[in-house]
C-alpha cells in the first residue's frame, strides 16, 4: 500500500520526509534511462545531503552575521522563534507562544515612550529639528539625515550623524564614506548619494521641502501623512526610513502629519514582523488587524512601527534614546491585558 508524506508525495519520492523517516529516495530515471548526477540531486545513495566539491563562482559572496548588511544591500537575519506552549490570542493569531507575546507588548511599550519622548522632551538632534527658531528648511533637511542614516546605539547616537550632516542652504551632499548608521538606516554602502540627491530634486519640484511635506492646506493630517509617504517612494528609501521621517516630522511639531495607516508592503522588517504576528499577508487586513491591535492596547498606532521592528530584529534599537530608556508602565500594562497575559 504506498504511503503518501504531508506534501501529498509518495515517501520515497519527497527528499524532506524521506530524510526524516530515513526512507531511501527512489531514483530519478531521465528520459534516456540513465539517473541524474549526484550534483543535481544534492544527495547520495545513502539519502543523506552530500557537498559538491565543485568551487563556488568568483561572484559568489559569503553570508555572515545576524542582521548583517553587507556592501551589496543583502541583509541576512536570524528569526528569534520561541517554543509554542498553547498561547493564543485573537489580537495576534500569528503568536503561538506566551514568552513571544510578552517580548511584544514590551517593545510596543517602548515604542510608545519613545513618542512621548520625542513630543514632550526630544533628544540629542531632535530638539534642534523640534526648535521653532531655525529656518524650517533646515530642520526638515535635518530630519531627513537623521531618518536616513539612523541614530546609532549607545551612549551617543547622534555622533556620526553630526559628522556627516550639511547645511541644506550649501547644497553640499553629506559625506558618506565610512559613515556609520544606525539599526534602520536606510543607506546601504556602495549607493552612493543617490538617494540623496533624489530627495533633493523632488523637494525642489515642488518649490521647497516645507511644500512638499505640507501638500494642500484642506489636508487631514492623517490624508497628509499618506499622501507625502506615497510621494516620497524614492529610489532607496525603503518604508522604514520614510514612515519614520514622517513620524518623526509630526511627533516634533514641524508639520501636521499622523499615520492613519502603517504603509505595510515588501520585504520591510515591520512588513514580515505584522505578518508573522498578525499571521495573515494580505497587505489590506494586515492594516486592519494592525489597527484592532492598537485600538485594543490603548496605543497610538504609529507605536506598532517600531514595535513590531524591535520584535522582529530581536534585540532593542533605542533610535535616538539613552541606553536603559524603558517601556512606558501604563501602555505596557495595558497591551498585557489585551493579549490576555495577565491571565495566564
């Protein structure tokens, strides 16, 4: 009677169960009746994965590292996956553990401290960008440089964007050799200014940065914020960087700007973090069940961003605050109470 593995293959024709039932895999047999080579098939007699000996191209490149960027933009990243122990919530179908679910709320807890922070006491470069006195101009171009090169980690995260920043009136690019960025930078060594330069030509389209980000008076803040994010899809500047600009732009009072939407698509981090939490990829409901989660945790929308990005990366990114900042008490209880961990 043949017997038919979870990939509705026979046994013995399925190279994954196969491999975990130890069942010897049945021979390809080619259309001239002689079995493929070794090397095609990555196995030998045996079943058991074989190396080719065979050298690896000249342009091949070797994968290291944990969340590593390398200078062709290929990030590589270890998923942190804990053991499913019965945990299930309606707000989170995707989560199949209490520990993975507890590691959420507190990196949403974060992320909404630190847009409290950034409203009521912004740090280091930001309370520039915040100060009404300078040119608006100014510090909008230097909102820009903060997003896009990304504060770094430690004791001062501003120190390489101060090195590398340029007035906006001087015209002059940033310099960006061996310019050291942050956890979500949006530059990938190697690109060059293009990006740069991109944003510089589309605010000079519209007559000035501070046009383009306003867009038209009647606007909504929330209709603003979609409208410039859509706008602002630059070659190079990933989701990330731009829904943080546009975060940031707002929290600090530069312009009327508030996410009604978190802009989910492609490969971004926070895009695979809602998909995996969220446990659906339909870019539609996974803003509609971004929304129910925030609205059920008593948290501003835009802190599921870099929630959702500390969650998934596995390890905190303070983006801009001192080292220790901790998460805030009441949204931390309140998420643990909509995920139902304090029950358990």
């Amino acid at each position: 009677m043949p017997s038919f593995c979870r990939h509705n293959r026979l046994i013995q024709n399925c190279p994954i169960c196969a491999r975990e039932q130890d069942v010897e895999l049945r021979p390809v047999v080619t259309p001239g009746g002689q079995s493929p080579p070794a090397e095609r098939s990555g196995r030998s007699s045996s079943g058991r994965s074989s190396v080719s000996s065979r050298p690896a191209p000249s342009g091949s490149r070797t994968r290291s590292g944990s969340g590593s960027r390398g200078s062709s933009g290929l990030t590589v990243r270890r998923l942190v996956r804990e053991a499913e122990d019965g945990y299930r919530s309606g707000l989170v179908p995707g989560l199949r553990s209490e520990a993975a679910a507890d590691r959420l709320t507190t990196e949403l807890a974060f992320a909404a401290a630190r847009l409290e922070r950034l409203q009521i006491d912004p740090p280091g470069l930001y309370a520039e960008v915040a100060d009404p006195a300078p040119d608006l101009e100014e510090r909008t171009w230097l909102a820009f440089e903060i997003a896009y090169l990304g504060p770094l980690d430690g004791e001062a995260p501003f120190d390489a964007i101060v090195e590398a920043r340029t007035p906006w009136s001087s015209g002059r690019l940033p310099d960006l050799d061996d310019v050291a960025t942050g956890p979500r930078t949006g530059y990938v060594p190697g690109r060059g200014t293009r990006t740069i330069e991109a944003y510089r030509a589309w605010a000079q389209r519209a007559g000035s940065q501070a046009a383009a980000f306003t867009g038209e008076a009647a606007w909504t803040p929330e209709r603003r914020f979609a409208r410039v994010f859509e706008r602002l899809g630059l070659p190079g500047l990933d989701r990330g960087p731009r829904f943080d600009l546009l975060v940031t732009l707002g929290r600090l009072g530069v312009y009327e700007l508030r996410a009604g939407a978190l802009g989910f698509g492609g490969s971004d981090v926070v895009t695979l973090a809602a998909k995996r939490i969220l446990g659906i990829g339909d870019p539609l409901l996974l803003e509609r069940r971004a929304a129910e989660l925030a609205l059920a945790c008593g948290l501003p929308l835009e802190a599921l961003d870099v929630g959702f990005f500390n969650w998934e990366r596995g390890a905190r990114a303070s983006l801009g605050l001192e080292p220790g900042f901790e998460p805030d008490p009441a949204a931390l209880e309140s998420a643990r109470a909509a995920l139902g961990l304090d029950e358990r």
